[in-house]
C-alpha cells in the first residue's frame, strides 16, 4: 500500500498485490477490486486493518487445498471455482 500524507481524512490509500503463488489474475482482480471496496466503505477513518481483514477471510474462504500449483488441472479447477462464485455473486 502507498499511503498519502493526505491518508485518511482526505485520501484513500493506493493500494496494490503481488501474487506470490497459487491465485489466477482474476482472483488478483477480485482481491484488489475487495481491498478497495473496503477502503472506499471505510473513507475518512484508518482503513488498513479493515482491507487487511477483508483479503485475509477472502483467502482463508478461497483456499482449496491442491489448486495452489501451475499444474493445468490446478488451473482448470481455479477457473471452475472463479466461475462458480461469480454464479453465486
């Protein structure tokens, strides 16, 4: 996150993720759009802990055990899933 001097009574933070391991561009898409929702629902107040929380049960509601390699069944089952909760959504 890049924090303004402005941060939080007139900004909002810049917020960003790097994918390490184990979630599609998608889910980076899906996680980052996440963070900023929250930080957008919690503007003009200290938002770090509130985006952290928030990424941090998406993962822990995402994580599938053997679907965090770069095996094409790994992929194929990560698109799956994307597209079941985008169903759902």
């Amino acid at each position: 996150a890049n924090i303004p001097h402005e941060y939080p009574e007139d900004t909002l933070p810049k917020l960003d993720l790097e994918i390490i391991k184990g979630l599609s561009d998608d889910n980076k898409k899906e996680l980052l759009q996440l963070a900023n929702d929250e930080a957008e629902a919690n503007a003009g107040m200290p938002a770090i802990f509130a985006v952290c929380e928030a990424v941090r049960s998406w993962l822990a509601d995402n994580n599938v055990k053997g679907l965090d390699d770069a095996s094409m069944y790994a992929q194929m089952m990560r698109k799956e899933k994307d597209a079941e909760r985008r169903e759902v959504s």
